[in-house]
C-alpha cells in the first residue's frame, strides 16, 4: 500500500513564506525552491525510512534540502507521510515542537 502524503497547514504556509522570500530575492528562485521541496516530498514519499530519525525521542524523521538551507520534517505511520514542518536549518530549527503530529 503506497503511503499518502499530508502537509500540515502550518508547513504549507512555512514552504509559501521561504517561496515568495526567495522569488523577491532573484526572480524564478522561488520556483527552484518549490521544485526542490518537491523533489524532496516525492523522495520521502519513495522510501521515508532512508531519512534518518531526528532524535531518539521525537517521533520524526528529517529530509535536508539540496541547495536551499532548509529541513523537512516528518512522521511517518502505515497509511501516510505526514509533513510538520519545513523549517530553516540555521534559525531556530526546533520552533515547531508543540504541533501536533
């Protein structure tokens, strides 16, 4: 049975805000970016369990970005792939904690 994938609402606006930062900074890189998250869901969608788990005591796995400093975090169940957030690695990477999984 192949895994569905959800994005929190929180992670959506997260993934939109880093998005529409990158277009202004240089236009067309914010659809990098997009493809780049892409990419990235479709892999931990592919095979989640090649993404290490984060910490011993946090149910969530992690996916590094290629080219963009950022992390998607996940949890994974039998049915779905759950995305929590899509957060910056260098600033302040754990903010998201008290979501609910």
């Amino acid at each position: 049975m192949k895994r569905t994938l959800r994005v929190l609402s929180e992670a959506e606006a997260e993934l939109q805000s880093a998005a529409t930062w990158y277009q202004e900074k240089r236009p067309g890189l914010g659809i990098e970016f997009v493809a780049v998250l892409d990419r990235a869901f479709e892999s931990i969608l592919e095979n989640p369990e090649a993404c290490p788990v984060w910490r011993a005591d946090r149910p969530y796995r992690r996916r590094f970005l290629k080219r963009f400093p950022y992390v998607v975090f996940f949890g994974i169940d039998a049915a779905s792939v759950e995305i929590v957030p899509v957060a910056h690695a260098k600033r302040r990477p754990d903010f998201w904690l008290d979501r609910r999984h």
